[in-house]
C-alpha cells in the first residue's frame, strides 16, 4: 500500500515536472518568435548622395506630392545632396512597375523606394478577389525586387477615390463602383499596412488624411473636394499627400526657435536651436540680432496653398519660433533685412510668434524661390522622363498578349507593338536628356536654397497723438 502510494506520488511529480518542461519550451519558443518580430521603420536615415525613387502610377506621374517632398529636404536640408528619381506612369498597376524595374528603379540605386500602387489594380469595380490575388502576387513580387536590390521599401496606401466628386462630375460610372471603390482601396491600404507591420518596411498612410480632411471641410461645404476628377488629388491633395510622407516618416519638423530674454542683472541673453544668433543688443526701444539659420522653411507654390492651410504644415512641419521677453508694453515693428515683416504686442512676442508663413520675411521668398525653380524642373525635364515611359508601358502590355497567344498573335496587336518597338529606339536618348536638364535646374536650386544672415531689428510703434 505504502509502496503503491510512493509510486503515485512519482508519477505525479514526473508529469509535473514534464508539464513544466513544456511551459518552458512554449515560453522560450514564444520569447523567440517575439524577438524575430521586425520593428517597422520610423524614420529616414539619409546622407548626401543617398537616393530615393517614388514608385507609381499616374498620380505620381502628376510630379507633384514628390516635387513637394523635394521641397521640403531642399530647404530643410541645403547642405545634404539626394538623388531624387519619380518613377510614376500614367495608368500603371503594380505588373508594370515590374515590367520597368530594372531601368526605372534599380538603375538609380536607391536607398529607399516609395511604393504607390493600387489605384488601378482594384480596376474601379467592387471588391473583387480574383483582381486582388493579381494585386498581392504582383506587389508581393516588386516587394521582394525592392529587396533584392538592397533598397527599402517603403508601401504607401493608395489614396483616396472621392465618390461625391465622381457623382458631381460628368463621365458615366457604374454607381455600385462609385459607392464602394473607396472602401476597395481602404481595403488594399489594410493590407499594405499588415505587410509594412510583419517585414519590417516603412508604412506612409495617404488614405486616411485625405479622407478625414475631406469630411472635415464638408461640414462647412457639402461640395469641398481636393479631387476634382475622384481620382487624382489636386496641387492641396498632393501637398495633404507630402505632408503625410514625412510626417509618417517622422523628419526633422521644426526650421528655428529663439528665444531671448534679459537676465537678473538686466544683460541680455538667448537661447536658440536652428541656426546662430549673434551681435544680440537691447535699446531704450526694442532688440536687434544677427540670425544664420541652418535651413529655410517648407514652402509651396501658390496653387497648393490650400493643402498647406489644411494640414497647418508650417505650424506643424516648418515652425520658426521666436520669443522675447522683458519688453515694455506696446507694440513692436518687426523688420528682417531692413524689410517690415509685421507687427506685434509685447504680450504676443513673450508668448512667441511664427514666421514661417510669413510671405514678407526674405527667408520665405527665398524658399519660394527654390519652389518655383523646382516646380520648373518637375514640369519640364522630370515630367518629360516620365512621358517617355508610356510608350513603354503600351509596349510592354501589349508583348505579354502577344506571347500568351501563342502562334495565333493578332496581327493588329503585332503591327501596334512593331510601332511602338521603333518610338522606344529613342527612349534612352530622351532619358539622359532630360536627366542632364534636370541636374542643371538643380544646380540652380543649390544655389538658391543656402540660408544667409539675416539681421533682425524689433522697434517700438511710436503711436502719435492726434491733434
């Protein structure tokens, strides 16, 4: 009895110890599948020479949302020198992207690849799995390119397809696909998101932002749209577009903040972080300084200032901040560079003001400057690259019809794709043009976007008293 009782507490104690041994294991192997979980990426690490190419359809194409993201490292950024490459075509889905990879894309090295595709790959029907199996297979494939070639990529979810537009405007369009086309593309982005998430990649949400600044202005204008035709964002969606690539990526957001004061023995003194400040003096009436900043503010041409209004970017992406303290009551004349800017309370200077947006100040013009001369450069040689490659999309669509029909080719279809073989014999001339074009517009902008001193005067408004 006693031995049988010995031998049912061994049995017991062993399977406990086993199931021990297995919580352990679970817990190890639970621990290892933890640490192999891949943090996505969170910023841009980027150096002088680094390359990026943005990869898309027509809505890249349009060289917008990419030449306001070039704005912004241009000005934020005038002593680091990227390659910038748009590598968008009109109509493309992500088999295209792969059909003109390695010219288009792996041909400029880049450190980073935007990746914005989707848009006609859902083929603007209700959703679809057999279309969508096409999308994942296709995007998984440029994906693992992307890879291959030591890039990171960064997926992008499509954009937003504004229904009420396509109700308000005057093409005929199936209503089912007008009422659930955004949901489709939310749907992709989902998808892009979990992708980014699982392997480590970066994630920029450009579907949301559009969406929810949309509703916001319908509350006040049931017809407000930055999508006139559903489908591709208008200069202020390209700016809502831009703003949400760097955000989401997480770039250096503030150009200056100073912040000046008089300390207990009445000597002035500041503290600043953006730039260097010098030459700092205080009089019966006002300060006076000597500021060199290290960038300039994010500007945008003046068909996109509305996108710059609706995502506040100076505010939130190009604040230059300036306090000061101690001064007596009244108001102030604020002039940089001998140029009347504004003027301002004392209680309004303590607290701070913002010049970022400020069109008087010269550091602004100065910016705009690089905005036209880069807008410039995307409406002429940039954009002429990119027309270039619909004829290669044409040919390359067309090619793989042809091989899938086998000996029983279209000859219509054969004859189409001869016409297009001898328009390409130019392609690469017209490449190397344009790039060379492009470079020397640059050039120009490097010259341009070098900030210099400015001197700062803030006078008291003497205030006459009427006789």
């Amino acid at each position: 009895m006693q031995h049988s009782l010995i031998r049912k507490r061994l049995i017991s104690l062993f399977a406990l110890f086993l199931l021990l041994q297995t919580a352990t294991h679970d817990l190890r192997a639970q621990e290892a599948q933890q640490q192999a979980h891949k943090a996505p990426l969170a910023k841009l690490d980027l150096k002088s020479g680094d390359s990026i190419v943005f990869l898309g359809d027509s809505i890249t194409h349009q060289c917008l949302y990419t030449q306001y993201v070039e704005d912004f490292f241009y000005t934020r950024y005038p002593k680091m020198r990227l390659k910038f490459h748009n590598s968008g075509v009109g109509g493309a889905k992500a088999w295209d992207a792969l059909a003109r990879f390695d010219r288009d894309v792996a041909a400029y090295k880049p450190k980073y690849v935007t990746v914005l595709l989707g848009m006609n790959d859902g083929q603007y029907q209700p959703f679809n799995e057999a279309i969508f199996q096409t999308y994942y297979k296709d995007m998984q494939e440029l994906i693992a390119k992307i890879k291959e070639i030591g890039a990171q990529p960064i997926l992008m979810t499509p954009t937003m397809f504004d229904a009420r537009a396509a109700r308000m405007g005057k093409r005929k369009r199936d209503p089912a696909a007008v009422e659930l086309y955004n949901s489709v593309l939310a749907y992709y982005g989902t998808w892009l998101r979990e992708v980014a998430s699982e392997s480590g990649f970066g994630f920029v949400d450009m579907y949301s932002p559009l969406n929810n600044i949309t509703l916001t202005a319908r509350q006040k204008d049931p017809s407000f749209t930055i999508i006139k035709d559903a489908i591709h964002p208008d200069p202020p969606g390209q700016v809502v577009m831009a703003y949400a690539l760097l955000s989401d990526m997480n770039v250096q957001r503030q150009v200056s903040r100073i912040n000046i004061s008089q300390n207990a023995k009445g000597k002035p003194t500041a503290s600043a972080r953006g730039g260097k400040l010098s030459d700092l003096q205080y009089t019966d009436n006002g300060v006076s300084f000597t500021w060199l900043a290290d960038s300039l503010p994010w500007v945008v041409p003046q068909e996109a200032q509305l996108g710059a209004e609706l995502t506040k970017l100076g505010h939130r992406m190009s604040q230059e901040s300036l306090s000061i303290h101690g001064l007596p009551p009244g108001r102030y004349e604020l002039s940089i560079d001998g140029n009347v800017v504004g003027q301002y309370a004392n209680t309004a200077l303590a607290r701070h003001i913002e010049l970022q947006s400020n069109a008087k100040t010269p550091q602004y013009q100065q910016a705009m400057k690089v905005a036209l001369l880069n807008k410039e450069r995307n409406d002429g040689p940039v954009k002429n690259k990119r027309n270039s490659w619909r004829a290669f999309q044409q040919f390359a669509r067309i090619k793989r019809e042809l091989d899938a029909q086998g000996d029983q080719q279209d000859k219509t279809q054969v004859a189409r794709l001869d016409r297009l073989e001898k328009q390409l014999e130019n392609q690469e001339e017209t490449i190397q043009e344009s790039e060379a074009a492009d470079l020397a517009l640059e050039d120009q902008i490097f010259k341009v976007n070098q900030p210099v001193a400015r001197k700062y005067v803030l006078k008291k408004v003497v205030v006459r008293k009427q006789k």
